[in-house]
C-alpha cells in the first residue's frame, strides 16, 4: 500500500467527519432558535395576557368604570383567539388555558361586574355625612340668626340648646366618619360596636332636638307676578326656618344605620367578586408558569442534545486525529530507521544488513537504495585498502625517521629543560639569600624590641612591689583605727545604757511621788514627764549608735576589700617577673636565628657559582643537538614527497566517487 493513497483516505475521512459535524451543528442551532422563539412568543403571550385581562380587571375593581369592563371582556375573547392560533403550544396546554379563560368570561366576569358596581360601598354613608354636616349647618346657622335678631328674646334658651346641640353633633358625626374609614379598611367587631354607640348617641340628640318648639323664625314665600298680574287674590304662605333643618337631621341619623348595613353587604359581594378574580387570575398565572416551566425543560433538552451531537463530532474529529497520529508514528519510525542506516553508512559501518519491513512501497524502495549503496562503499573501500597498503610501507620509513629525530629532540629538549631548572636554582639561590639577609634584620630589630618589653616589664614589677607595700601599710592603719573606733563605740553604748535605765527609773520616782503629793504635786509631775521624755531621747540615741556601728562594719568590709587588692597586685607581681624572664629567652633565641641566618647565605653563594658551570655546559651541548635535527629534517622532506605520490592516488578515487553519484 502506497503511503499517498492512505494520506488521500485521511483527509477524506476528515472532510466527511467535518461535514456530519457541520449538519450537526446547523440542526443543533435549529433546535436552539425554535426553543428561543418559543421563549419569546411566551414572553409576549404573557405580556397580553396582563395587559388585556389583569390590568383591565384591577382597574375595575378599583374605579368601577364600566369601559375597563368592556375591555376585560374584549381582552378575553382576543386571548381565546390568540390561544387557538398558538401552535407553539403543545395541545394539552392549549386546551388548559382555554377552559381558565372561558371560566373567565363566563364565571369570573359576571361577578366582577356586579363587583364593579359597588367599587366604593362607603359612597351612600359618605353622602349621607355630607347632608347631616350641611344640615347641622343650617341649624346653627338658624339659632345664632335668632340671636342676632332677638337678644332678648323669649326663645333664647332654645337658640342656645339649638347652638350647642348641633356643635356636638358636629363633633360626634367627624368621630363618626373617622370610626367608618377605620372600620372599612380593616373590619372588627370593637369598630363596629364604637359606630353603634355613636349612633344611639346621635339618635338621641336628634330626638331631643325634634322634640323642642322651634324659634318663631318664619320665610314668607313670594307672590305670583302672574297671579298679582292678573289680578287673582292670593295668600302668601309663611314656612318655619328650623323646621326643615330639625326634620333633616333626624331622618339622616335614623337612615344612617340602615345605609351602614347596606354599605357592610356591598363590601361583603365587592370582597368575593375580588377574590374569584383573584383565583381566576393566579390559575391563568400558573398555568403560565408551567408553560414556561415547559419550555425551559425543552430549552434544556435541546441544550443538552446539541451537546451530545457536538461531544461525538468532536469525538470522531479526535479519532480521526488519532488515526493520522498513528499513521504519521509510523511514517516517523520508518524515517528513523532510514536515517539510522544512512549514519552508520556514514560512519564506516558496511557490514551491517539492512532490512526495513515495511507495508509501504516507498518504504521497500527505500530499502533497495540503502543496500546498492552499501555494496558500492564497499567496493570502493577495497580499492582504497591497496593504496593504504602502499602507503603503510612509505609510512614505516616515515616514523623510523621521525623516531631518530624525536630522540635527538628529546635529548636537546632535556639539556634545555635542565637548563633552565639549573637558572631556575640559580634564581632562587639569589632570591633565598635577599631573603635570609632580610629576616636576619627582622630578628635582629625584634631581638631589640624584646630586649626593650624585658626591661620595662621589669620596671612595672618595681612599680607593683612599691604600690604592695603601700597597701599594706594603709591596710594594717585601718584596721587599727578599726579596732580604736569599736572600743570607744563599745564604751560609748555602756554610757548611755547605763544613763537610760537612771533616767527611767527616776521618771517613775519621780511620778510615784507627784502621785502622792496630789494637788500640790502637779509641778513635780511635769518634771517627772520631761524626764521620761529625756529618756525617750536616750533610746533614740541609742539607736543612732547602732547606725554607727554599722558604718564601722562596712568600714571593716573595706579592710577586707584592700586585703584582697593586694593579694591581686601580688600575683601580678609574680606574672610580669614570669614575662621578665620569658621576654630574656626570647632575645637569645633571636641571636641564635641570626647566626644560623648567616650560615645559610655562605651555603647559597657556593651553590650558585657551582649551578653557573653547569649551565655553560649544557649551552654547548644544545648547540650540537641542533645540528643533528637539521639533517634529520632533511631525510623527512624527502619522505614527505614520496608519500605526496600516495595521497594523489587516494584523492582520484574519491573523485571518482562523487562521479558515480
């Protein structure tokens, strides 16, 4: 098998692998867009599903306005048309979302619509409020324009009940209001029990006020211009200014429970209409969600199977790598065993066999060429073989020559060397004598310097032994003021024990005696405590005695000390006699050295006259060795001549060589 027609079948194989891949990767991201377009028709599904149906619907409820109705139930009936017209959807899911939206249209609507109706259940208590504060307006407004008009009028009290009446019921009717909006918005039964009694208050207040006599205010009404025009006869009718106010304010309050009740219905049937709508509405939200949880798991589906197709594209793109891999493995070996056949071919080696197995033909031509050029290297090498067997005999003659002359060579080379190791020991004779003639002069400069720190070592041992004597003397006249100081301290301490135990004892006379006298006594006594006082003192003294006995201890430590100093100086005393008499041996051992020194420098000047006879010598005889090498140079050119001859002969051959190639 040729190597080419696999190289051709490779790369075949690899388009085709490139192909399936490529299909592979366009279906993979068919599937991918499908599924992303499916995301955004729910994304836009579920945008008008909330704003046709939610927001339509919670504006309903909250505002009541009939037009949000209308366009909830168009929004419902487009919904459905939009469901059927989903074919993305799969069918169940279809037929899910339009039984919630039927629901919708047929359940949920007609109840949000009765919901709607009631959007604000508080507004008949609300207008019923604003009438009873206008009514208890008017009535004040009534009493205080019968003040104005009659001060002093026989109703004035009733004006004031009138005043006083409806400002309280003002007041009653704004906590009133404040216990409604409270109730609505959060329903209890402590509410609704506080609105009750603020009725019957009320109710309570009304009556009164009905059951008083009105004020006497009258509001005559206006003639007919017609029937004054005409001239008919009409009576004007006069009509009670407080009578429609007081008739006002109770029918409101007593109508107020009523329309309590009613608004409490009305929240009930707004509260449920709100709540179908709400569940309506979070079906339809979860069916959604599990459209899209739907659509997710089919995103990551088709995720997962394009990683599939694209793990096993790029798995036969790695097989076929492999393949090529191997296949250029064994292109490489089949190369490096060619190429090692070539080194050893270049190297000399003919006798080795060369054997490439292969299957390839390339490889066993190869093989074919390797071999007919080793055969001809060894034909080749014969012929050289004959001319280096001439060559050999010329190169005989050449090395006996050559050895004659390496001998006589080798004889100058020795007189030279020895030669020069003579002039060598010549110079180091010189330099061995500047040497000695040095040190001697070093020794003797150090053999003064010694002589010098003997004689001062031993001026410092004089010095030591007069400063010894000084301290002994100084010491023995401390210790024997030492020894006066503590006699008289002794002395001194007796004393003034001896004065102490007196004092105290004619202290105690001295009171014993007060103590009898009695009264007359006092002067004795006082004396008797100054002299107990004195021996107070005493023993204070006494104390600063044993302070001085102290001080003489630490001066008997300083004896002590001076003791011991002079036994230091004595053992340096003893060190520097010892460095004396070191310091002496040393200054004879340097005028030994120099004695030695000058033997040697006589030693190295006979030395060196010998060496210069010698050297002359071996000049002469290099001199005769050289004219033996010039004649042996001479019998060498004419080897080198012939064997000329012989290198010409092995240069055609190797022309010849590169001919043939």
């Amino acid at each position: 098998m040729r190597i080419s027609t696999l190289a051709r079948l490779s790369s075949l194989t690899l388009l085709l692998m490139l192909a399936l891949l490529t299909a592979s990767v366009v279906i993979s991201l068919k599937l991918l867009s499908d599924a992303f377009s499916n995301s955004t028709n729910y994304q836009d599904y579920t945008l008008e599903i909330k704003n046709r149906i939610e927001q339509p619907a919670n504006q309903y409820l909250n505002t009541g306005n009939a037009t949000r109705l209308t366009e909830l139930d168009h929004g419902i009936d487009q919904a459905l048309e939009t469901n059927t017209q989903n074919l993305w959807l799969e069918e169940a899911i279809r037929s899910q979302i339009q039984q919630i939206l039927s629901g919708l249209k047929q359940e949920t609507l007609p109840q949000l619509r009765s919901a709607g109706k009631l959007s604000d259940p508080q507004s008949l208590l609300i207008n019923n409020e604003r009438e009873l504060a206008y009514s208890l307006k008017s009535l004040s407004d009534y009493a205080q324009q019968y003040l104005g008009e009659q001060p002093n009028g026989a109703a004035q009290d009733r004006a004031l009940f009138f005043l006083e009446s409806s400002a309280s019921l003002l007041s009653s009717l704004h906590h009133l209001t404040l216990l409604r909006q409270s109730y609505f918005s959060q329903p209890d039964a402590e509410t609704a029990d506080s609105i009750e009694l603020h009725l019957k208050k009320m109710q309570a207040q009304a009556s009164e006020i009905q059951s008083r006599e009105l004020l006497g205010l009258y509001e005559v009404e206006e003639e007919d211009p017609m029937a004054a025009l005409m001239g008919w006869d009409t009576d004007q009718e006069r009509t009670e200014i407080g009578e429609e106010p007081v008739s006002q304010i109770s029918n409101l309050i007593n109508r107020y429970p009523k329309e309590l009740g009613n608004a409490r219905k009305f929240n009930v049937l707004k509260q449920q209409g709100q709540a179908a709508a709400s569940e309506s509405m979070q079906a339809l939200q979860q069916e959604l969600a599990h459209i899209e949880e739907v659509l997710n798991e089919s995103y990551r589906n088709t995720l997962s199977t394009t990683y599939w197709i694209l793990g096993i594209g790029v798995g036969l793109i790695l097989l076929a790598a492999v393949l090529m891999t191997i296949l250029l493995n064994r292109l490489a070996c089949l190369l490096v065993v060619g190429s090692h056949h070539i080194a050893q071919l270049a190297e000399g080696e003919l006798h080795g066999q060369i054997n490439m197995i292969s299957r390839f033909e390339e490889a066993r031509q190869l093989n074919q060429a390797l071999n007919r050029l080793q055969d001809y290297f060894k034909r080749l090498i014969s012929q050289i073989g004959q001319q280096t067997d001439a060559l050999g005999s010329l190169k005989s003659r050449a090395i006996d020559s050559a050895a004659t002359l390496e001998q006589r060579v080798s004889q100058q080379h020795e007189q030279a060397a020895q030669s020069a190791k003579q002039m060598q020991q010549l110079t180091q004779s010189f330099q061995e004598v500047a040497a000695n003639a040095a040190r001697t002069n070093d020794v003797t400069f150090d053999a003064g310097k010694q002589a010098d720190t003997g004689h001062k070592r031993i001026l410092s041992t004089s010095d030591y032994a007069s400063q010894l004597i000084q301290e002994a003397e100084r010491t023995e006249a401390s210790i024997q003021t030492l020894r006066r100081d503590t006699l008289a301290i002794g002395e001194v301490l007796n004393v003034i024990h001896g004065f102490a135990e007196q004092t105290n004892l004619l202290a105690l006379n001295a009171a014993i005696e007060a103590a009898r006298a009695g009264t007359a006594g006092r002067g004795f006594a006082v004396v008797a405590e100054e002299v107990r006082n004195l021996a107070t003192n005493t023993s204070a003294s006494a104390e600063q005695i044993q302070q001085l006995i102290n001080t003489l201890n630490k001066a008997s430590d300083d004896a002590a000390n001076c003791v011991e100093k002079q036994k230091s100086l004595v053992d340096a005393t003893v060190g520097a006699i010892s460095d004396s008499r070191t310091s002496m041996e040393q200054i004879r051992d340097a005028v030994s050295q120099i004695a030695e020194m000058n033997a040697l420098i006589a030693s190295a000047t006979e030395q060196q006259s010998a060496t210069t006879a010698d050297l002359q010598q071996a000049i002469e005889h290099s001199a005769e060795l050289a004219a033996e090498s010039a004649t042996g140079a001479d019998n060498n050119k004419q080897l080198a001549l012939e064997m000329d001859d012989v290198s010409r002969n092995l240069d055609t051959l190797v022309r010849r060589f590169h001919q043939e190639q």
